[in-house]
C-alpha cells in the first residue's frame, strides 16, 4: 500500500528533549504520504501533541531528520497548524490578524477567502477584538487561519473538543471536500469518531514518546469501531499490557554486548565446572569475587534489556549507568586482589586463563558500553548504523565528515573566484583569456584530488 503513494514527510531518528532532561519524543522514525488521514493517540504525556508539533514544523527536533516534499519551496507555505492556543495581544482584532496572515502569505484569491470567511462565520466577527471573543470561537478562527494558505499538509491538535454540533458538521464537511479537492494530507492528534471516521484511514499510537503501534484502516477492516479501538488500547497501556518496541538504536549495541557478554558466560561456566574448585566457590576470597562479578553483571544485563525495550527513561539510564561502573570496578577489584595473591594461590593456573580471558570484556566495558550512557551522544544522535560503531570508529566518522565539510566549502570559494573573474572578463573583454583558463584547470585539479581520496570508516 505505502509503495503507491508518494512520500510527503518523512521523519528519521527524531527526538525531543526539553530542558534538556525531559525527553518527549524518542527516535521516532515515520512515513507520512500525500492524501492520508494519520490519528495520532494515546495516554496524556505520551508525547502525541509534540510529535504533532514537530510534524508541523512548530518545534526545532533535539536530533534526527524531518525531511518535506512538498511543491512548494517553503515548508512553513505548505503546512496549516491548528494550535490549541487562544490568547492574542491585547487589541488585536480578526481584521488586524487576517490582514497579517494574508500578508505573510501573500494571498489573493478573494474567492477561496471568501468562502473561508463563510465557513468558518468572519464576516460579523471582523472588528472584534480577539481577547473579547469566546475560546469556542477562537479555536474556529484557529482552524481558519490554519487552512488561509490552502496548505498541502495539515496538523490539527484536538480539533472539536469546543466547537458546538451545528458548526462541528458544517467544519467536517469542509474538511473532507478539501481533502479531496486539494490531495490534502491530515495529520490529527486525539480526534473523536466523527472526525477519525471523515478523515482517517490510519491510527498511529503513542507511549512514553515511542510509537506502539502504526496501523491502516480502510473499507476492508471490518466491523472496525474506532472508540472501542482507542478505549481498548489506551486501557491496555493503563494495564501495562503492552510491549514498546526496543529503540532501533539499541539493536547494535544490544548484540555487541551479547556477544561479549556470551564469551564471559562460557569462560565463567568454565571455571566454575573445575572439580577441584567447585566447593570453594562461597568460601574463597577470589572465587567469590568471580562468583559475584558474574552475578552483577548478570543484573547489568537484565537492566540494559529493561532500557532497550521500554523506552528512554533517564532514570533508568541511570541505574544502568551505575551497575555498568559497579561491575567495572568489581573487575578492578578482582585484577588488583589477584596481583597480590597470584604466587601463593592454589589454582593459580585456572584464575590466569580466566582473568585474561575477560580482559576484551572489561575493556569493551569501560571504552566503549559505559561512555554511550555517559554522555547520551550516541544514545540521542546516532543511528542503528553508527549505534554499532566503536568509540574510535564514531571519532574517525566525525573527523572525516568534518574534513569533508571542509573541502566542499574549499571547492565553493575557488568557484566563487572563477564566476568573479569571468564577470570582470565579460565586462573588460578578453585580454585576460589565460589567467581565466588557469583558474579553471586549478579547479578542475581540486576537484580531482578531493574525489580521489578514499574515505574507510571501521575497517
């Protein structure tokens, strides 16, 4: 279904943090087509009205990619935000307000504002002050305004909470003529059935700022009642029934650590299936070192799942942080114990092979596991690609980006010289012809030296 449609928006890794500890919105990543009807729902503060938002182009994203395809070259042209705001300046009329949106947008097609102006009830409204009119009618007058520019994308947040019965069919009537006069694509926090049952054909619902769950509804879903539906899930959230997928990024660093985290079991089961320890390993003071290092980092891992699979939770990242240095440390305990005891211990030979064996571990631990909460860097801006790289490789990555950078704004000003000296040529004729064709093979050789070299990441 989503192969035949065109692509309007699209969001990639998009996160929002709110000073900067509140973090709303989490490495979404969603396909908006031209021509939808897009429900976004779910519990209060799971972060629907910020997405909202964000698709709206009302909010600047923390980190990630909003992308737009719209025909017009502005993004801000093409959107129609309806906010739930009412508050004006103190006297500011109607007039006052439309004058200043036609203005932004430079409008003039006077039939379709004409026909705005009827819809939504202006003409007798026009020189009252806004702070003077009720919050029903502001929100229609917000909604108004939304659809001034005839918008390709519309965002609306809670539309007909206020607006009474009789306006409420006339407002939905023009939504759907819209629609489908103009291939308008809606994207609708928290409708009610009417609104859902007029515009919609998909159902996209929130939790703890991650997306639960992303579903189409068209003709063939049968016997579909979309207040059951909302009641249902929500009540499901309610009940902690239900599962959030892990983040995407989480995915790389999840089976890096298991794969270490596997070694160390096998060297572990190892140790302690050795007959000869096997009854010293609640008495001895090394053993039960090892004994415990296993044990706590058999808890970090259970932490680390519960961080990857619900959602990014500052406390929880927290309490992850804390057991990685405590196993971390645990490890240091146990090297420094052992260069101490090593000469005179029984089992001298099984706890060298052991030590060494986890020493990769403790490194990958301390280099490369605990910075990535440490910091929230590769937590907030990478990817499931880049989530998989190491510290080096991430630092290499940015390096060679930067230099990339660099080179490409080289190559712009030597071009920037070259259309300088061919408008003085074009003005003071061409007594200059030999200098002009040896700016141009300058570039032409910069050119060639920048494409030339190969840039390898993680090799």
């Amino acid at each position: 279904m989503e192969n035949k449609k065109e692509l309007l928006v699209e969001l990639e890794n998009v996160s929002k943090i709110f000073d900067k500890k509140i973090w709303a919105i989490k490495k979404i990543n969603l396909r908006i087509y031209k021509g939808e009807g897009i429900s976004i729902i779910g519990p209060n503060q799971s972060g629907k009205t910020v997405l909202g938002r964000l698709i709206a182009n009302q909010i600047p994203q923390t980190s990630g990619i909003i992308e737009y395809n719209f025909t017009r070259e502005y993004a801000l042209s093409s959107i129609g935000f309806q906010f739930r705001q009412t508050a004006w300046p103190d006297g500011f009329t109607v007039r006052d307000v439309i004058e200043l949106y036609k203005g932004i947008y430079d409008i003039k097609d006077e039939e379709w504002l004409d026909k705005l102006f009827t819809t939504f009830e202006i003409n007798n409204r026009l020189d009252k002050r806004l702070a003077t009119c009720a919050v029903s009618w502001l929100q229609l007058f917000s909604l108004f305004l939304a659809f001034l520019h005839k918008p390709e994308l519309v965002v609306l947040d809670e539309v007909s909470n206020t607006i009474g019965l009789d306006m409420k069919t006339k407002v939905i009537e023009f939504l759907k003529n819209y629609k489908k006069d103009h291939n308008a694509t809606y994207v609708i926090v928290s409708p009610d059935k009417s609104i859902f049952q007029a515009l919609c054909d998909r159902i996209v619902v929130m939790e703890m700022g991650l997306i639960l769950s992303d579903d189409y509804i068209d003709e063939t879903t049968l016997n579909f009642d979309y207040d059951e539906y909302a009641y249902k899930i929500l009540a499901a959230i309610e009940a902690k029934q239900t599962t959030l997928k892990p983040d995407p990024v989480f995915k790389p660093i999840l089976k890096k650590f298991e794969k270490y985290l596997e070694k160390f079991n096998a060297d572990y089961e190892k140790l302690n299936s050795k007959e000869e320890i096997l009854d010293f390993f609640d008495t001895d003071k090394i053993l039960v070192m090892v004994k415990n290092i296993n044990f706590y980092i058999q808890e970090m891992h259970t932490k680390f799942i519960t961080v990857a699979s619900s959602g990014l939770n500052r406390l929880l990242i927290e309490e992850l942080k804390v057991s990685i240095k405590n196993v971390i440390n645990k490890i240091k305990e146990l090297s420094k114990t052992w260069k101490k005891h090593r000469e005179a211990y029984k089992w001298k030979s099984y706890l060298d092979k052991f030590i060494q064996k986890i020493k990769p571990f403790f490194l990958y631990l301390k280099t490369d596991f605990y910075p990535i909460f440490k910091n929230k860097r590769t937590i907030i801006y990478e990817n499931e690609n880049t989530g998989e790289l190491s510290k080096q490789e991430l630092t290499k990555l940015r390096f060679l980006k930067k230099k990339y950078i660099q080179e490409e704004i080289r190559i712009m000003k030597l071009e920037a010289k070259i259309l300088k000296r061919q408008q003085k040529l074009r003005t003071f004729g061409d007594a200059k012809d030999i200098e002009q064709k040896e700016l141009e093979k300058a570039l032409e050789q910069e050119i060639e030296n920048t494409q030339s070299e190969e840039i390898v990441v993680g090799e």
